[in-house]
C-alpha cells in the first residue's frame, strides 16, 4: 500500500521546506512533494490510498481510514482545531485500524491464518467481522 497525505510545511529563511507534520505510525522513509495548487484552507484533508496489490487486509485498512476520516469530518468542531467524536463511534474503528496496521507491518496476507492466532483464514476470521462493520457504518 501506498499513503500519499497532506502536510503542514514552513518554509525556512534560506528557502527551505521542513516537514512540521508528526509522524503517526512509525513511518521510516517519507516522500515530500510540494504542491502549491493544493493550500490548506483550515479543513481536514484525507489521505490517498491505493492498495499495490489485491489483498482483503490492505483494502479493509483503506476503508477503515476513510471512516476514520468520515468521522473526524463529522465531528464537534471545537477551538484550535479540536474536534469531538463519540467515544463509541470512534473506539471500534481505532482499535480496527490499530489490528490492520499490526497486521500488515507483520506481513500477513489475507490468504493466511488470521493474526488473531486462531487457525482459521483472515477472510473467514477476522477479516469476516471488520468486513460487517464496515458494510454496518457505509449504510
């Protein structure tokens, strides 16, 4: 999978851009491409996710993200950028995220035993459940 997100940048006194966005999820290399035809206008910008390759545990992270992002956007706007999300609205899909993200950095495929331990395939494990709600909250 490939992420491409939007990020806040400064631009040093000899002309510099410096990344001033924290890393979330332990990214190791990140790839920065200016692109001023797209400045922030104070409003939540997705990330882009393409899947490199057909596999259920990468699609299922993509479409978690996207409802963790549909969430924010529909959240509590509150001062400084603060935004209030129900506690149950928002716990399930962390925790779904967090289980894909352990997942993917461990190599599973969705052909494998589920990386919940049991002996079973992701798609029917796992992968069965995250598919229900995902298909519950689109609706």
């Amino acid at each position: 999978m490939i992420e491409a997100e939007f990020h806040a940048i400064w631009q040093s006194p000899e002309g510099d851009w410096v990344n001033i966005t924290p890393k979330q999820d332990e990214e190791q290399t990140i790839l920065f491409a200016h692109t001023p035809k797209r400045p922030y206008d104070g409003k939540r910008v997705d990330n882009v996710r393409l899947a490199l390759r057909d596999d259920t545990i990468i699609h299922h992270f993509i479409q978690i993200s996207e409802l963790i992002n549909k969430a924010l956007q529909d959240g509590r706007e509150f001062e400084y950028g603060f935004i209030t999300v129900p506690e149950a609205k928002m716990k399930p899909l962390m925790e779904a995220k967090r289980f894909l993200l352990g997942a993917l950095k461990a190599g599973y495929r969705d052909h494998d035993t589920c990386c919940c331990k049991s002996s079973i395939k992701y798609k029917r494990c796992c992968g069965k459940e995250i598919q229900k709600y995902i298909s519950e909250s689109v609706r």
